[in-house]
C-alpha cells in the first residue's frame, strides 16, 4: 500500500450524496487528509408500490443469482429480495457492496475484481464459463433507477435474462442563486487539491452547479462510469481514475498527484 504520509494535510472534497455515511472518508481522515464533504445530490428510495409492481411480474422462485451494483441497492433493496437470497447466489461490485451484504446477514459468492457493471458482467460469464454452466442463468438486478445497461447489456447479449428492480434513485439537490454563491465561496476558501467524485451523478450535479475548482485542483473518479461522466463536460482541471472504489485504491491515485 501507498505510504499514507502522502496525504497529510492535504485537502480533500468528497462529493457525495446528502445524509450518506462514507467510510471511505473516514479512512482518508485517519491517514491525515483534511476532508470536508460537498453534498450536490441525494438518495430517495422508489415508492414501494413502485417496486412491488416491478417484482410482481417476476417469477422469485426462479432467479438463480441476485445482483447488487451499488451498497445503496443493498440498503433499500435487500427486504424486497430478501427471500430470493436464500435460494440464489449473490454478486456484487465491489468491496463497499460486499460489505454491505455481509452486513445484512448475506453471503456474496462473487465480487467483481474490476469495479464497474461491465467487469461485473464480464466476471460472471467468465465464472459460468468456468463452471461449464450451460442453461441461461435468470438474474435479478437490484440497484439505482439511473444505472445504465452496462451491467446488463454484455449478458443479454449473450442471451441471458436481466431483471432490472430499481429500488432508488438519486436526485441533484435545489439550489438559490444566493446559495450557490455561498457553496462557490466555500470551495474558495477550502481551496481542495482534489475532489474524490464517487458516482456520475454526482459529476452531473458538480457540472449543473458550476462550482469552479481551480487548475490547481484534481477530480478523483471512482470507478468507470464516473470517468465517463467526467469525460462528458469541458473542466478547468485535470482528473484521475482510482484502479479501485477503496480507500487504498483512492490512496494509491492521490500518492501520484504529487
């Protein structure tokens, strides 16, 4: 691991939603790094007849593996999917996902060693593969209403059934023009060496608002899809990809900013 003496006293913005609790800055905090969170965006749970609807035209008894992309699907999805864990396996992005499977009580039998839904989508079929499973796995993918299909695209193209059951959403906060003004100015005089940007919509949000964070300063992109939502706006700076959505994978990046 990156000596963590590299980001001493370093300051450091987390985007990340509003009410959200991040171990990932709380990491950043113990090894020294001055944190302050920026909230631009927040997560609201679908209405349950919403979801109820959504299951109700699936067949549960018959998924073989449930999906989580996000640990927010794991917090809001996990009642509705409860009953399915206990027949089919679990899969789950990342490391952050895991965990909060294992803490609902669930038991993950694969996490995708690249941290996006395509090295997810990927991993799998190469498990099954591996497995010699030849009949069309169902799997039942728990996660955000704005999640994209590069998660689901690669197995349908394969001829696998995705059930999609978003269970949230996340949604850019509402600001005065007097409040920007006062979020512009707080960015200012934090003066951050970098941002730690964990979703695209929170890249979304940070573009929508405008805030202006100086050449001087880095976008940390956790993960592929937040990079490509990066890649998506013109910024007065420069942006890395952590290799991984962890505290040592953010680490490791900040460690080369020098």
């Amino acid at each position: 691991m990156p000596d963590e003496k590299s980001i001493v006293g370093k300051r450091l913005l987390m985007l990340r939603p509003e009410g959200v609790c991040s171990k990932l800055e709380a990491q950043l905090q113990a090894w020294g790094a001055i944190v302050e969170p920026l909230h631009l965006t927040k997560i609201v749970p679908l209405e349950e007849q919403t979801i109820q609807q959504q299951l109700g035209a699936f067949d549960l008894s018959a998924v073989d593996w449930v999906v989580f992309t996000s640990h927010q699907g794991v917090y809001h999805g996990w009642q509705w999917v409860e009953a399915s864990t206990k027949q089919a396996k679990i899969a789950v992005v990342g490391q952050a996902t895991q965990h909060a499977v294992e803490a609902m009580g669930g038991t993950v039998s694969f996490c995708a060693k690249r941290a996006s839904g395509k090295g997810l989508a990927e991993g799998l079929l190469g498990l099954w593969t591996t497995e010699g499973i030849t009949a069309s796995p169902s799997v039942l993918w728990v996660g955000s209403a704005l999640a994209s299909d590069d998660f689901s695209a690669p197995l349908e193209a394969r001829g696998h059934r995705v059930l999609k059951v978003p269970v949230y959403t996340t949604q850019a906060m509402a600001f005065s023009a007097e409040a920007l003004v006062s979020l512009q100015q707080q960015v200012d005089a934090f003066q951050p060496w970098a941002i730690v940007v964990t979703s695209g919509s929170g890249v979304k949000a940070l573009a929508a608002a405008d805030i202006q964070v100086g050449v001087g300063c880095t976008l940390v992109s956790l993960g592929e899809n937040t990079t490509n939502a990066i890649l998506g706006f013109e910024w007065g700076c420069g942006f890395v990809e952590a290799q991984s959505p962890t505290a040592e994978g953010v680490l490791a990046v900040l460690a080369t900013l020098g």
